[in-house]
C-alpha cells in the first residue's frame, strides 16, 4: 500500500491544529459552545498519534482529516451561525441563513468516508465496490444520526444554552437537512475520491 510515514505530516497537523486551538479558545463567542465544538479534534489528534505507528493513513484521509478540524476549529471560535465567512456566503448568494453549519454537516459525510472506506478496506477485506459504497453511506449517516442524538441530549441537559451548539437558526427542519448535507458530502466524496484513494491503496 501507498501508505505514508505519518510522523512528519502529523507533526504539522498538530503544529496547525495547537495553533488554531488556541486562536480560537482565546476569546470564543460561547466558551461552551467551543468545548463541545472542539472536543473532536482533541479526541482525535492523540488517536492519530497512537495509531500512526501500526495504522498509518493514506495522505489522502490524514489531509481530510486535517481540513475537517479545521472546520470544526473555526465554528467552535465563532459558533457556525456566526462564522464571518458564512455571513459572506449568505450575502453572495442571497440565502435566508448563515450556511457554514450546512458546510460542517457536508464535510461530516465527506472526511468520514474517505476515513471509513480506508478501515472498511484495509480491516473489513471488504474490495471497492457497490457494497463498500453502501456501507459507508450508511455508517456516514449513522455518524450523523449519533451526533444529532448528542446535539438532542446537549440541548435536553443545558436548555438554552445549547442554542449556540445546536444552530439551528430557526429552522425546524435543522436536524434533517444536517443529515442530508452528511450524505450528500458522503456521496460526493465517493464519487470524486474514490479513484485516488485507490491508487493510495493499491
């Protein structure tokens, strides 16, 4: 397999990542909001770390990877119905919202395919095809699923103050279009990446 040493690329994810961290935990619009924001990327950087020695990524999942912490980053600074730069989406396009949340739930299908097409693959034995395709749609969406469940018990124990968390920005329809936007970046994501990602693979 074309697999990558992942300590020095990994370095620099940490370096860019600490350094993201830190801008956006100095003053962040929601100091809750930020924790529960940002608790992924700490939960996955020391994963990474451990597992790069006897599970190296492709340079393709770990640069995914990256870019989705980023993301993940940047909402927690702001809160996604906030992000300056969603705002100027909002005003190019004409849109009723600030659509980052919408590019958070896109990237939630897109980096987690690339990522479980790789486990499917290397652990599962299971050869690029129709069923590795529709397995990973389907634990795409159940990544989703799980996280709208935690959006649904963060807003039951903290009330109001899961507003922020959950920026639904008044839309009652919220917790399906995340969904939607989860399978879109899925399918997208599948359908652009595939081939490199074998050619990393193969």
């Amino acid at each position: 397999m074309h697999l990558i040493d992942q300590r020095k690329p990994l370095l620099v994810v940490t370096i860019v990542w600490l350094a993201a961290l830190v801008w956006s935990g100095w003053h962040p619009f929601d100091r809750t909001t930020w924790w529960m924001e940002v608790a992924p990327v700490l939960i996955a950087l020391p994963v990474l770390w451990l597992s790069a020695a006897r599970f190296p990524l492709t340079g393709l999942a770990l640069g995914l990877i990256a870019a989705h912490g980023l993301v993940l980053i940047v909402g927690g600074a702001y809160s996604y119905a906030r992000v300056p730069v969603g705002f100027v989406v909002q005003d190019w396009l004409d849109l009723a919202r600030n659509p980052y949340d919408r590019l958070g739930h896109f990237m939630q299908g897109f980096v987690p395919a690339i990522v479980l097409r790789e486990l499917l693959i290397r652990l599962g034995r299971i050869a690029p095809g129709k069923l590795l395709a529709a397995l990973v749609l389907a634990c795409c969406l159940a990544v989703s699923a799980t996280y709208e469940l935690i959006e649904f018990a963060a807003a039951m124990l903290l009330g109001q103050g899961a507003e922020e968390f959950l920026g639904t920005q008044g839309d009652v329809w919220d917790t399906q279009w995340d969904m939607l936007m989860c399978l879109i970046g899925a399918a997208t994501a599948l359908t652009g990446l595939s081939a490199v990602h074998d050619r990393q693979l193969t």
